[in-house]
C-alpha cells in the first residue's frame, strides 16, 4: 500500500464509513474519493496512489455489518455522524417513531424517468430512514402495463443511485399480485367489492351525479362469478371490480372507487400471464402493510385519498401505517406532467429524456446539477404542505455553491472580435485552473493578437482603457467593426481600470448550448435552447464529457461533447 501519513489514512477512513453508513453498508471509491479531495485538494498530486488506498479501505470496511460499520463510525468520528444528523433532521421528527424501526418506502411507476419532484420523494423517504436507522424500500408500482416499459426499471435505478438515494431493499408491486388478488376475494366475501359491467362514461357519470350503480346490490357469489370471468371472459373496459362505500359521499374519491381493471397488454416484466391488474388505491394500502411500512410520505395531490388509503386497510385487518404529506415540488417553466413532456421526447421537440431544458435527474445530470446540491435543496424545503412554485434560483444557488469548488476555469469568448495590441511584449501567461484550489495552471502564449467579446468590445472608444484578466493594459487606438486596434500600456495594476476576459491567436471553436423555459404559459418554447459560438483557449480542446467547467465572465458549464458544452447556470 503507498505510503500516506496517518492523518490522510484516517481521513480516508472517516469518509469511507460515512459513506456505506449512508449508502446501506456500501461505501464507493468515488465518493470517498471526492470527500477527501474536498479537503486535502493538494492530493492530486497523488491520485493514483491514493486511489489505491481507498479502494482497499472501502473493500475493508464494506466487509464488516452495518452495525459494526456504525460501530465504528460512532466510536473513532462521533462529531461527523452529529453534523450529519444535524443537517437531516431539518426534516421535523416522525410520529412514534422508533429507532430501528422505521420503514419508509418510494413506489415511482416505470412509465418514465425520475424528475426533480420524484427526487423530492425519494431523498425524504430515504433520509427519514437514515434518521432512525430504519429500512428504505424501492418499490416499483407497475400494476398498469398499458403505460409502462422495462427500460424504465433500470432508467428509475439508475437516476437514484446518481442521486446518492440507496434503497435497503427492491421489489415490484407485480411480484405480489396473486397476493393481491387474494385480498379482493376477502372484499367480495365480506360484500364490500362489487363487479361493475357499466360502460367507462356511465360510471363517471354516476360519480359526477351521486348515482348509484345497478349492480352494487348483486350477490356476493354473482360478484365472485363476474371476477372469474375477468381473466378471461370479459374484454378490457367491459368489466372493472369496485369498492362498495357511498356514492354520495362528498369526497369523490370515496365514490365506490376503482380496484381493479383489465389490461390488455403485456407486462414488461410479467409478459401476457396476467390481464387483471389493480389500481393504486387498491395495491397501495396493501403493499404497505406486506412490507411493514412505518411511516408512508407522499406529495399533498393524494390527499383526497387518505380516507380511501386508511379505508381499505381497516376492511382488510391491516396495520395502520403514518401518512406524511408534503408540498409536490415544480419549478416555474419546467412542468413535471408526462402528459406534456411525453410527446414533446416523442416528436423530437427536445433531444430525448436527458435534455437539459427537461426537469428529469437525467436532464439536470446533463445540465451539470449535483446531486448534492439537488439534495440540499430538497431538505432546505423540508415537508412542509404549504404549496410554492418556486423559480430556479434557489436550486441553482445550491449548485453554484457545490459547483465552484470542483469546476476549473478557462476563458471562452462568445462572438469574438479581434483585438491586435501594439508594443505588446511576447509572454507566456500562467493561469491558476482554480481561484482558490491547487489544481495546476495552464500556459497561455500570447503575441499581442486577441479575441475579446463584442460585447466587451462595444463598450470601448478609442482613449479607454482596459486591462487583460492576468495579463497587462490595454488602450484603444482605433476601433472597426471586426477589429480593435490598441497600444500596451504596462502591467501596473489600477483598480478603476476594467477588466475583460480574452482568447489568445491560438484558440479551438467551441459552442455552448443555453437552456432556457421549456414553456411559455401552455405553449412549447421554440427558443427554449439557443446555440454560442465562440473561440475557447486551447486547453478546452482536452476538454471530455463530463467535465465541469467555469467559463469565466459567461459561467457553469458541462462539457457535453467535444468542443461542445451546456450551460448550467450563470
């Protein structure tokens, strides 16, 4: 093993323990990775070497229990496991909650991917778990096959793990739906469930009216014939399963709702072997209990359906789990409905799920969000049901301040315009690639010929001056509509003199893509991504994918592809 002092072994070791106390037992070499080079940024130097520490320190302490992990987290860093909670429990305590006994759960539907709402969701469920030491379940609810694809199992998972939300366990409301089946034959025994053969516009109707439906007063043994023959029998539509309540009671959703339909079509993961499927309401109650739910969170929008929620679990003899309700969370210009972001990813408006003017976890991804910043933001906005609409503003001062400390700088000049300087001394600039970290410098030749902004150059006539970020003085001789003539006036820095950033003659095109609302009012925003060109100094042309960047004086960028970045926000 390389050498380290014990300083940076213990360091390592800390940030490895935390990580798998966070993460279900398992600690990531990236992560522990980022964490101490967070702190100690002068270890670059070393990279390779102290790769190879934390991978043999994670594969150590990924080895021991989760007990023993905290164990040993509490006894050798008590003060980083305090800090921790401190930040978590911003959330406000659970009702009879018990340490170690907390079961939270996420039950997104795999008809899409994750969006900045789901991530609300699942970053509470997990971090309520976490507080209590409890159990956190992913739970797919893929009881419509109609609506969902396999490849979104995987997109769900994926969108998670990068958000840092690590379920305890993973199952799908399908693998228990001959368990499910069984409870409705218990409500149709106990004359609470009903098979309903109206055509879909009468039973809305009779909702919207208060009407009772003819067939609510049928016997239990026809009810349970009219089930049977919905395996098999009866087409889609023709027949649906209703919970027997009081249609006029005056919350709707208690008005002998839906339980089950048939669906036509193949399951991604079940194929053809079924074609009766339940609905939310029904499997939701029931999957809770199968799964020992403690505490189930949810966004306000199922409020009308609390009583429904706490209705079905009464008739079945289940145990009553909290509801927790929260605010959905939406930001302006960005709507999470799949009925408007589908088709926009179908016709080819946007570049697919990932685009990033797309409020999706893979669209932020792209966009350059962190997923720590993206989880900070969720707990600075805590459980409160009080409904906002927030601007991006808030999330983006998040990422601003995750992003800063880890994004290099570089200089790019969008719409250049060349600026030749006379007398200019030939040099070789050194420019920091951090205003503050030990990342390294890159080397900049410059022979007196520039690129500068036209904005920057539409600023100056000839007599001003300014100055060349790093650089020298500037005075301008003489100014034309593609070039700027101007006379080097020495070094000495002068604070009222301005600054601009530049690009030297050597220099690689390069183009930034600018997200901007994805809406205006209903209607889809033709110039909702706009296209920079400019020139970039020659290092960005090593630039690679991934890579997160400050262009100075035009700000946060991704890297998307060669030559080619997305802005993140100014």
């Amino acid at each position: 093993m390389p050498i380290f002092a014990d300083e940076i072994l213990e360091l390592v070791r800390k940030h490895a323990l935390f990580n798998a106390y966070r993460h279900s037992g398992k600690a990531t070499d990236g992560a522990v990775l980022g964490k101490v080079l967070a702190e100690k940024p002068e270890l670059r130097d070393r990279i390779k070497d102290l790769e190879r520490v934390i991978h043999d320190t994670v594969v150590d302490i990924n080895k021991l229990s989760s007990e023993l992990q905290l164990t040993a987290l509490k006894t050798s860093f008590p003060e980083v496991l305090d800090v921790a909670e401190r930040k978590e429990k911003g959330l406000p305590p659970l009702p009879s909650a018990e340490r170690g006994k907390v079961v939270t759960r996420f039950p997104p539907e795999p008809n899409g991917p994750l969006h900045i709402g789901h991530a609300k969701a699942a970053i509470i469920d997990e971090a309520y778990a976490r507080m209590y030491e409890g159990k956190f379940i992913l739970r797919y609810d893929d009881t419509n096959p109609a609506n969902e694809k396999k490849e979104f199992y995987g997109a769900i998972k994926e969108a998670l793990q990068w958000l840092g939300v690590r379920p305890d366990v993973e199952k799908n409301t399908s693998d228990d739906i001959e368990v499910l089946y069984e409870y409705a034959l218990q409500l149709i025994a106990k004359g609470r469930a009903y098979a309903c053969v109206c055509d879909g516009e009468t039973v809305r109707r009779n909702r919207n009216e208060a009407r009772e439906c003819e067939h609510r007063a049928q016997s239990i043994e026809k009810n349970r014939a009219q089930w049977e023959r919905m395996f098999s029998v009866f087409k889609q539509n023709e027949a649906i399963l209703r919970l027997l309540v009081d249609m006029s009671h005056a919350n709707t959703a208690l008005r002998d709702p839906t339980l089950f339909r048939i669906v036509d079509a193949p399951h991604p993961l079940r194929g053809s072997k079924y074609r009766v499927w339940p609905t939310y309401d029904f499997s939701v109650s029931i999957e809770d209990h199968l799964d020992g739910v403690t505490h189930a969170m949810r966004s306000k929008e199922y409020e009308l359906r609390d009583e429904l929620y706490y209705l079905m679990i009464d008739l079945l003899g289940l145990r009553r789990p909290h509801l927790i309700e929260f605010s959905r969370l939406e930001l302006r210009g960005a709507p999470l409905s799949k009925r408007k972001l589908k088709p926009l990813v179908e016709s080819g408006l946007v570049e697919g799920w990932d685009d990033p003017r797309l409020p999706t976890l893979f669209g932020l991804r792209r966009r350059g969000f962190l997923p720590q910043a993206i989880r900070e933001y969720v707990l600075s906005l805590g459980v409160s049901k009080a409904e906002s609409l927030p601007t991006w503003d808030l999330l983006e001062s998040y990422n601003r301040r995750t992003l800063d400390p880890v994004a290099r700088r570089y200089y790019f000049v969008k719409d250049p315009i060349k600026l030749v300087v006379k007398d200019a001394p030939e040099l070789t600039a050194k420019l920091r690639l951090h205003p503050e970290r030990e990342y390294g410098e890159r080397l900049i030749e410059t022979h007196g010929t520039f690129f500068i902004t036209s904005e920057d150059a539409q600023r100056y006539s000839a007599g001003d001056v300014f100055r060349l970020l790093e650089l020298y003085n500037v005075k301008v001789e003489k100014k034309e509509p593609s070039k700027i003539s101007g006379r080097y006036t020495g070094h000495k820095l002068t604070e009222d003199v301005p600054k601009i950033h530049w690009v030297a003659e050597k220099f690689v095109d390069f183009e930034v893509k600018v997200p901007g609302p994805l809406f205006t009012g209903e209607v889809f925003n033709e110039e909702s991504l706009s296209v920079v060109g400019g020139y970039a100094e020659e290092a960005c042309d090593d630039l690679k994918a991934g890579d997160l960047v400050q262009f100075v004086r035009f700000g946060f960028c991704r890297v998307d592809a060669h030559r080619l970045a997305i802005l993140s926000h100014r």
